[in-house]
C-alpha cells in the first residue's frame, strides 16, 4: 500500500465515520498513480466539503504523500461502490 493510498483512506475514514462504506483502489495509469476513493451516497458532501474545499485538500495530501515516494498521484472520489473486475 502506497503513502498516498494510505493518507486518503485514513482521512476519509476520519471525514465519514463508515468504515463498511469507505474504499480505495490505486492502480498505475502510465506515470500517473491513480488513487480512487469510494464512499457512501450520504457521505460524498462531507468528503467533497463545502465548494470543494475538502476535496481539494485531500488531491494536495495525497500528491504530497505520493511526492515523497517519487510518484505522480491523482485522486478521484467517487459515489457508490467499486465496480467488480474479473
């Protein structure tokens, strides 16, 4: 598990208070880390905060944490579930 990975499941665990209805997936997308943060339907406003603010400063957290490692990390939050892959 990356830093990066590592900082924003942390954090949203800390923002929602679900833990059965938090995910993080990363995965490698060329040069590009890619963390994807799954919360509840209830949940995404309080992750997003209020004009986006919170959003954007778990993005700077976890590109900071990626930094340290050597890696270019973008995060997406998104609504719901991750889907199944085969």
């Amino acid at each position: 598990m990356s830093g990066a990975r590592e900082v924003v499941e942390v954090l949203a665990l800390a923002l929602t208070g679900r833990a059965d209805q938090v995910h993080v997936a990363e995965s490698r997308h060329h040069d590009t880390t890619l963390v994807e943060l799954f919360v509840g339907p209830g949940d995404l406003g309080k992750v997003i905060g209020r004009q986006g603010r919170t959003a954007a400063a778990l993005r700077t957290l976890a590109a900071a944490a990626g930094e340290r490692e050597g890696k270019t990390v973008t995060l997406e939050i998104r609504d719901g579930r991750p889907p199944v892959r085969s």
